[in-house]
C-alpha cells in the first residue's frame, strides 16, 4: 500500500530519439545521487524511442506503453498490440488517455485492452476523469460510468493489478482552464474507491492505486500529497525536463517518509 508511482507520459514528445536519450541521461543523472526505493519510475515514450530506451539499460525506469491495440496479428495498420509491447518487456501501458478516448477510443476498445493487458501480464493505468466539472456532481456519474464500463466482466481477482488515474480533462496542461486543488483530488480519489467498493468490495476498493494526473509538477505535487490520498502521478509537460520530473519523483519518494513516521 505504500508503493508510490510517478509516470512520464511524454505524449508525442520530443522529436529526435537523441534528445529522449538525453532527457533520460539526465533523469538517471539528477536521481543517481537519491534512493528512491518505494516510488517506481514508469516512462511512457512514443513506441518508436522504446528499443533505443532499452539500450541505455538504465534500471532505475520501467517502460510503459501510452497506448496498445487489444488486436492480435494481422490486418490492423498503424496499430501495435499488447503482446508485441509484451515481447519488448514492457510492463505497463496507459490505457483510455483522453487523448485517445478524444481520438478513437470508444468505451468498448477500453474494456477490451484493460482485458488484454491483463491476459499479457501488463499492468493497465486506466485514466478516468469529466472533461467539464460542475457543482452539483453530475461529474461524479461521468466518473463512475467510465470505470463501470472500463471493468465490466473484469474479475476480482485482477482488480489489483490496475493503476487507475484521476485525471479531469480540464486539468491538463494544454486545457488552460485550471489546476485542480488537492482537495477536488482527494474527494475524486474517495469517490473512486467507493465505485470499486460497489462494484466489488470494501476490501477491493482499500487496495487499488490511485494516481493523479493533470499539470502536476514540482511546485503544486505537495499539495495532492499531503491528504494522502493519491499513489503517486502521471505526468505529461513537466515529465520532459528531467530536473522538473526528478523534483517531482523525490517528494513523492519523500512523502512515504514522512507518513512512515507518523
Ligand atoms: P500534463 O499531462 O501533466 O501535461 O497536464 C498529463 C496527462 O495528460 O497525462
């Protein structure tokens, strides 16, 4: 339960497969210096910068794909599956981004990878959030729908192996709208377990990672750990600078400490 995340979730960034070495030297370079044992370090590269990633063999980061096809083999262009991002060791992939949701994602495709993820070992960061907040909860039905129809006929037993993530679309940093106050995450986070609860139970819904994302970086992440709530974060514009992400990962890292003395 203590195990944090911090994820990188570069999106389409950046151009060359020289300066995603560089950003990744840089990260190791910043972080060599730090323990960090309880926060796993995920980074979610464009797919075509993973076989280069790997040969920089740096341990300290885990490889998350941003998205996967649930399709096998065959006649599905542009498209790479679950189990060829399996082959490459890659143990995690983002799934149901807004981006792609935005893009292609229907609620149906969402299902069906958390269920390809799972059947392949690789660990889905299922992200869910209401792209308009308003005030009198109706956000909260948005919310609980995308994670019923993400999980239907998905078993118990797997619950525990999905990372799932707040992340309100109108958070994100190319929304310009604003940033969410650690108190919006903390009562989302509640309100996530107590979906899981319902569809599962008490026990279930104590046990799941919840991770925040939306235009966290060095300067308000304290802010969404201090209720203790969240599990860590997916990380978008500020995952680029690598003294941005590496501020980022080690107040993450700090704050297990701290509540390990309290
Ligand atoms: P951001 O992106 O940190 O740039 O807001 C987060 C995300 O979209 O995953």
């Amino acid at each position: 339960m203590n195990e944090k995340y911090v994820i990188a979730n570069w999106k389409m960034n950046p151009d060359t497969t020289k300066e995603a070495k560089s950003i990744l030297q840089g990260l190791k370079k910043t972080l060599d210096k730090s323990k960090i044992k309880n926060t796993k370090v995920l980074i979610a590269p464009p797919s075509i910068f993973i076989r280069d990633i790997i040969s920089l063999k740096i341990k300290k980061f885990l490889l998350c794909a941003q998205n996967a096809s649930y399709n096998h083999i065959g006649s599905h262009t542009g498209e790479i599956s679950v189990e060829m991002f399996s082959s490459f060791g890659v143990g995690y992939s983002i799934v149901g981004h807004s981006d792609s949701r935005r893009s292609n994602d229907s609620l149906y495709d969402i299902n069906k990878k958390i269920e390809a993820c799972l059947k392949n070992k690789i660990k889905p960061i299922l992200c869910i959030g209401e792209s308009e907040k308003d005030n009198n909860g109706f956000y909260l039905k948005n919310i609980s729908d995308q994670i019923t129809s993400a999980l239907s006929g998905i078993s118990k037993k797997d619950i525990p192996n999905i990372i799932f993530t707040y992340e309100p679309v109108w958070a994100i940093s190319n929304s310009n709208q604003r940033n969410a106050t650690g108190e919006e995450v903390s009562e989302a986070v509640m309100f996530i377990r107590k979906v899981i609860s319902d569809l599962y139970d008490e026990k279930t819904a104590r046990s799941i990672v919840v991770l925040y994302g939306g235009s966290v970086d060095e300067g308000n992440v304290a802010s969404y750990l201090e209720s203790g709530e969240v599990s860590g974060f997916l990380v978008g514009k500020a995952s680029l600078s690598p003294e941005k992400f590496s501020k980022i990962i080690l107040q993450t890292e700090n704050s297990i400490k701290k509540n390990a003395n309290n």
